[in-house]
C-alpha cells in the first residue's frame, strides 16, 4: 500500500518488536507496515500522532464505554482518539465535543479517503468536506501559529472546556498533553457512551 500520506512523517521512535507480535491479527496489516516502516510519530502537519495502544489503553478504559472491544491507533492535536473496533472498524473519538464516536467501514478508506487528503501538493490547508467532518481540525492550523508546534504526546485543549461552555476558536486553545487533557474532560463532563 502507498502511504504518502505519511510524507511529513517526524520520527517519534521505533515499534518495540513485542507490540508488533501482540498486535499481529488484532489491527489492521496496514498498521503494522506503517508501524515496521515508520515507526510511532507525527504527520499531516504534527496533527496525527501514530501512537502506542498500550500508551492509551488506561485512558481509554477510564472514559470510552466500548474500551473492551476497542483499540487506539492514533491520536490528534485536537486530543481526540482514533481506534480500531470490533476488528472491523475505524472509529473517531471526539472526546473535545463529548459526541456520539463516529465510524468507518475499513482501514484502507480512513487511510485513502480521510488521511490520504492531508499532504496533498495543495499543502495540507487543502481538504474536502468529507475529512474536514471527520476529523474536524479546521482550528488546528491556526493553533499552531499562536501557540507553536505541538511535541508527540501534546496536543490543543480548550479552555475552558466545550462542554463547560467554552468557545470553539483558536483563542480559546492551550497546549497540553493528550492523555491528562481525555482525563480532565472525563472528570468534569463524563465517560463517553
């Protein structure tokens, strides 16, 4: 599979060779080429984050109602997860909003539909409207220009949060990191169900 999606691919590190093995037929052998081949980092611009599902499985048992059948694979600057469901599906988390998760039928469509439009040559400010509701990042860019690029395991967090009020724009976004941001929003609006 050609994944040039992942052209602005920044190396985080290596997959340990024992979360290849455990993870062989439970995630999609997609993933496990771009995991051997690249490795856990960021692209599309520091927005994606390939990440370690043992790193989030805590976070996502304490605020997910489907954590048991579910599997994240990636994470994004907006602090929400990407998992794998039931072996079968491609599902985003959207903890920032407290919505209802949304699904994909595969792998290969989140990858060419979805992911495949961010490093386009139009740059990655060029998406369609299907990416931009999916993945709802049109603040992201403006984020990074106030408040400068994001390190692995951060991302933007409103403040206050959404659910508490708070407004939806680029002022209203810190920097944080992924995991204890899921957690506060869990604390104060609730597990997502």
């Amino acid at each position: 599979m050609n994944f040039k999606c992942l052209g602005d691919f920044k190396f985080y590190e290596n997959v340990p060779e024992e979360v290849i093995k455990k993870y062989e037929g439970r995630v999609p052998n997609e993933l496990l080429e771009i995991w051997k081949k690249y490795g856990f980092g960021t692209f599309a611009n520091g927005y994606m984050k390939i990440i370690n599902p043992d790193d989030y499985m805590q976070v996502l048992e304490e605020s997910y109602f489907a954590s048991d059948i579910a599997i994240p694979i990636f994470a994004t600057g907006l602090a929400d997860i990407i998992v794998w469901q039931k072996e079968k599906y491609v599902c985003l988390i959207k903890y920032r909003k407290h919505q209802a998760p949304i699904y994909l039928s595969n792998f290969n469509n989140f990858i060419g539909n979805y992911i495949g439009n961010f490093n386009t040559p139009e740059t990655i400010e060029y998406f369609d409207k299907k990416t931009i509701e999916f993945l709802d990042h049109s603040q992201y860019e403006t984020a990074v220009k106030l408040l400068g690029e994001l390190e692995y395991d951060e991302c933007f967090g409103y403040v206050p949060l959404l659910a508490l009020g708070g407004a939806e724009k680029p002022e209203s976004l810190a920097k944080g990191k992924i995991k204890q941001h899921i957690q506060i929003i869990t604390h104060l609006v609730g597990r997502m169900e």
